[in-house]
C-alpha cells in the first residue's frame, strides 16, 4: 500500500467517490465493500465524511471495516478530530471506528465529556472505545466515570454501560459500592445487575436487573442482606 504522504499516490477512483454518495443504500454498501477490498489512503478523508452523515446502518458498519483496512496513522488522527464534530453521529461513529482499530494512541482523545456526552449514542460509543483503549494504569478511573452514570436511560443504555464495567474487570468493584450506596433507587439497581453481571456472565441483564429491583425495593430486613 502506498503511504498517503508518497508522492506516487494516486488520485482516489472518482467513480468510487461517487457511488460512497449515491441515493440507493445497495449501491454505497457496494462501494464501502470495495474500498475496503482494495484500500487506498486516498479515500480516508471521503470514508470519514461519509461515515458523519451515512443513515443506512448496514453501510455505516461497511465504512468502518473499509476505514480499519487503512493504516492507523492515516485513519486515527483523522477520527480524533471528528469527535470534536458538533454532528453527534460524526462524534458516535469516530468513536465506534476508533474502538475497532483498537489504536491505544487514541486513549487520550476519549475525554469526560464525550463519556458523559448527552446524546445516548455518542455516550454508548465513547463507554466502548474507552474499556477497548484504556491503559491499564487509568482503568480505576475510567470505572469510577463509567459508575457515576448508572442508572442512566432505557434498557439500551443501562445495558450498554453495564456491558462497559464489566469488560474492565474485577477493578470495578470498589467503584461499584459507591453505586450501591447511592440514594437512587435505580442506581442501586443497575449496580447491583452489574455487580451480578461480573461475577456471572451467563446471568440475562433483564433477569439480573429484575432481581436488583426486588432486592432493592424490599431492603434489608426482607432479604437478609445490605439495601446499599
């Protein structure tokens, strides 16, 4: 492959551009395909662009693997960059792609902000990519952040930030009593779903946040153990 600073690079194939823009989602999910079959450097920027506005699932996920065919130090500082992109799904996406390279480099680009990132989706990406890049030296931290939003949201969400704790390991389970003291009734839930969820794994979110909720609501004296 040739490097995207070579003066023998070639000008990326404008039919390809054209198709990654087409009205028929077939058609830029053919595209997406071929970009990553035959990678060029010359389409990172286009493949990142179109990755912000893309409404088709299906060929988003294809931009993606086309984007991790390309050399890391082509694709990540341009991925870095669009998470600073008001466009959430510019944020979401960078974010996604960037847990798929698994690039350790990019760790300092998954700021508090786009953890704690308002838009649900931006947040789920970000709780991905973080437990994916994470050092090992900041793991701690990043389970206190990722605590300090339980409760948060639908089944989705919940399900998705639980899902994040547990791919950290044992070292949430100091941050996870501080969840489970919390005053809120559903915070205490989803620690306790999430607490279930990494000493079992074969246990079903749904089961194991039922339970929570009983626990919770019938308290200490009912269940012979901590409310909290």
């Amino acid at each position: 492959m040739v490097p995207i600073n070579s003066p023998h690079r070639t000008a990326p194939d404008t039919r390809l551009l054209g198709a990654l823009g087409a009205g028929n989602s077939s058609t830029r999910l053919k595209a997406a395909l071929a970009a990553g079959t035959r990678p060029d450097p010359g389409l990172a920027d286009a493949l990142v662009a179109r990755c912000a506005i893309e409404p088709d699932f299906f060929v988003r996920d294809m931009l993606t693997w086309a984007l991790t065919r390309l050399p890391a130090e082509v694709t990540v500082p341009r991925l870095r960059a669009e998470l600073r992109s008001e466009h959430a799904q510019a944020r979401s996406q960078a974010l996604h792609t960037l847990s798929k390279i698994g690039d350790g480099t990019a760790w300092p680009a998954i700021t508090r902000s786009l953890l704690h990132d308002t838009d649900d989706e931006v947040a789920r990406s970000a709780w991905r990519a973080a437990v994916v890049l994470v050092p090992a030296g900041e793991r701690e931290g990043l389970a206190a952040d990722l605590v300090a939003q339980l409760g948060r949201g639908d089944r989705a969400v919940r399900l998705s930030l639980s899902r994040a704790l547990v791919a950290l390991g044992d070292v949430i389970e100091p941050a996870l009593r501080t969840g489970l003291a919390n005053a809120d009734p559903v915070v205490r839930a989803h620690a306790r779903a999430t607490e279930r969820l990494l000493h079992d794994p074969d246990a079903g979110f749904d089961s194991a946040f039922d339970e929570a909720k009983r626990i919770v609501a019938l308290g200490p004296e009912r269940t012979g153990g901590s409310a909290c």
